[in-house]
C-alpha cells in the first residue's frame, strides 16, 4: 500500500509509520496524495515527515525515540501561503496560516520539497475556487433572502384616491347649462381622453369641476 509513496527517495520505514498513522487520521472522503520525509546530512534514524492529503496538511516529528509519533494538521482552508527553499543540503518546505502561525521541515530532498509545493498550490487553487462558489452561493441566498423580505414586510403603497368634485349647491339650471345628455357625453369623452394619457390628473380635475359647475 505504500510503494506509491516511495518513488521520490522516501524512507520507507518512515512512511510506513506515518502511513500507518494517517489511515486512523483520515475522515470521510479524505485521500492520501503525497508523503514526504526528511534526510538528516548524518543521523537520519527518526526523520520528521509531512503529508498531504485532499483535506489537510500534517507534519509528523518522531517523539519517544520513535516509539510514538506526534503530529499537527491544518486544514486548507485555513492555509493562507506554502513556501519551499532549496538549500545546499536539501529544502525546506512550509506553510503560513490565516492567523500567522507558520510551521515547516528543513532537510527535505529537493525533489520531495517540490512536489509537496506542487500538490499543496493545486489544492489551494482548488480551495479558492470552493471558497469563491461558497461566496457567491451565499450572496446570491442573501440577495433572495433580501428580496423576499422586502415584498412581504415592505408596505405597500396605495394608489392616490381620485379627488371628489366638491359637491354643487342646487340652483336654478342656467338657460346654457348643457342638458344631462350632452354633460354625460362631456364626461365620459373627458375621462376617455385621462384614462388614454392624453390629459393629467390635475387637467382631468379641472375640467371636469368646469362642467359640473355648469348644472
């Protein structure tokens, strides 16, 4: 199970332990993608190890004279740079969070270091796309939320009355005044001309008390 964890000149022994470890670490979903372990320039009987997985990045340090192991994991999303130096003895390789702590592993081989910077830009990349959907999914769902708030508790307006002809005294009907047929006529063609734009409200008014008063 671990062969394809020793292509890049990794201790076997090493990463059989931390294999061994990770597999009771892993959550749903969770895969392995690279293990990397350091080579010590003279003693380099308890290597410390870093290990990728789609989820997480976790550095391992030998404790006990090898008999335990500790580790400290960072999930992606709170990675907020990887770096990698190549030395003359090796390369270093390490990670800044959003809070500012950083932790790494120095004597790393090259070619380790830089596939560990590799798969963890990938994953980042893809973690700042995730995040960047999360974000427009959610202020699209508050959008809509704001919306539909608006049109359940925003009031809504009613339409202006239509001012009332203030009412006419009786009177003696003037020898002019139109007859009821011919101001029936008046008003309907006046409300026609309204009702068509083709007059304002104020003119419709207006107008139309001139013939009311008219009776």
């Amino acid at each position: 199970m671990i062969e394809k964890f020793l292509n890049d000149q990794q201790d076997p022994k090493a990463v059989e332990k931390v294999y061994t470890r990770l597999v009771d670490l892993l959550t749903t979903g969770e895969e392995i993608i690279y293990i990397a372990t350091q080579k010590k320039p003279l003693v380099n009987l308890l290597p410390d190890c870093v290990a990728l997985t789609n989820k997480r990045v976790l550095f391992f340090t030998p404790a006990n004279l090898g008999l335990s192991i500790k580790f400290i994991d960072f999930v992606w999303k709170d990675i907020a740079d990887v770096f990698t130096k190549e030395e003359i003895i090796g390369a270093v390789f390490s990670v800044k969070t959003t809070n500012g702590s950083e932790m790494g592993v120095d004597y790393l081989p090259k070619v380790q270091a830089r596939k560990l910077y590799q798969y963890a830009q990938e994953r980042k990349e893809a973690e700042r796309e995730a995040r960047r959907l999360r974000e427009l999914e959610q202020k699209r769902a508050e959008s809509g939320s704001i919306n539909l708030a608006d049109r359940a508790s925003g009031p809504i307006q009613p339409s202006a009355p239509e001012p009332q002809a203030a009412p006419v005294a009786s009177a003696a009907v003037h020898p002019d005044a139109p007859k009821p047929d011919e101001l029936t006529e008046k008003l309907k063609k006046l409300r026609t001309l309204f009702d068509n734009g083709l007059i304002s409200q104020e003119e419709y008014n207006h107008k139309k008390l001139e013939l009311l008063s008219e009776l």
